[in-house]
C-alpha cells in the first residue's frame, strides 16, 4: 500500500484517489472505513425496505377494507364470496408484511393510503349510483388490484433483504391470481347479463 499523497485504493468497488480528494494517506485509509462500513449499509437497506413494505402493507389494508366493502353490495353469492375471501387474503398478506416489518426493526404504519381512502369511498358511491350492481364492483375491484400489482411489481425493483424479497414476490403472485380471478369474473357476469 503507498504511503504518499498519490495513495490510490478500492473500497466496495469505488476507486478513491488521495491526491484528487486532498486527503493523505493516513486520512484516505481512516475515512474508508468510516464511510463503508457493512452496518450502515445494512441499515440503509433495511430502512428502504421497511419503507418499502410499509407501503405494500397500506394497500393490503386498502384491499382488505375495499373487499369487504364490496362484498355487502354484491347482489349474488358467489361474487360476496370470493370478495370476502381476498379481504381475508389481505388481511393475512398485511399480518406478514408487519412482522417482516417488525423484524427488520421498524414501526409498521397504521391505516391506509389517501388513494384507498378515495377507492373505498368510491365503492360506496358507486354502489348506490349504480344500483349496486356486480359488474361494478367487479370492475372496481380490477381496478384496485391493478394498482396493487403496480405496487408490488415497484417494490420488487427495489433492494430488499432476500426473505423480504421472497414474502413479496410469493404476494406479488397472489395478487396477480386476485386480479385474474376478478377479471374472469367480470368477464362472465358481462355476458350473463
């Protein structure tokens, strides 16, 4: 290793360079460490993902509420079945996403998000507007997943810790069979009635 102000030297794959800095060797070789240490790092990552699941938690929350919500103004058993079972599979992926919260050692958020604010007011509205008619529901609750699914497919670009990684995409998953099965519903229902 040099020992003059020309001192060159790697660190996680960035190349620090003494003499452009206007460090000396001996503060080029006492800042790396400071600066690149694998705990700030670990906490860095578990910070955006605690951020990261926090907001897939929220729309869990906004599923399980617009599920359900839909559900009581179904008209036909089958649909307020199925409604009500992917509010519980909300509710069940949201549970996860707090303890994986709570493991990386953050708060997990209470409530939901403004936008499902809106969507569970819309459903009411629409409920009463429309006569509450399946296909509306089903038609709103495409819509919801949709931007779950965006959500989901967002979060999986992120950098997550392996076993949060894991948890979302297995969820990611599921949301896209919700999607699909609400879909084909709709898609029935259309040529029924």
């Amino acid at each position: 290793m040099a020992t003059d102000n020309n001192f060159s030297s790697t660190y996680g794959g960035l190349r620090q360079d003494a003499s452009l800095t206007g460090m000396t060797s001996t503060s080029a070789l006492e800042s790396p460490s400071n600066i690149f240490t694998g705990e700030r790092d670990l906490e860095d990552i578990n910070d955006d993902a605690i951020d990261i699941l926090n907001k897939l938690l929220e729309i869990c929350r906004d599923g399980e509420y617009g599920f359900t919500e839909s559900a009581e103004h179904t008209k036909t058993h089958g649909v307020k079945s199925v409604f009500l079972q992917r509010a519980d599979d909300c509710r069940s992926a949201a549970a996860e996403l707090q303890q994986l919260i709570i493991e990386l050692g953050g708060e997990p958020d209470e409530g939901g998000t403004a936008s499902g604010a809106l969507h569970r007011g819309w459903v009411a509205v629409k409920g009463t507007l429309g006569g509450y008619t399946d296909i509306d529901m089903l038609e709103e609750c495409e819509r919801a997943e949709d931007v779950a699914l965006a959500q989901y497919r967002k979060a999986l670009k992120q950098n997550l810790p392996q076993h949060a990684k894991a948890v979302v995409e297995r969820q990611a998953q599921g949301t896209q069979k919700n999607h699909d099965q609400i879909r084909d519903m709709r898609n029935a229902h259309k040529v029924i009635s």
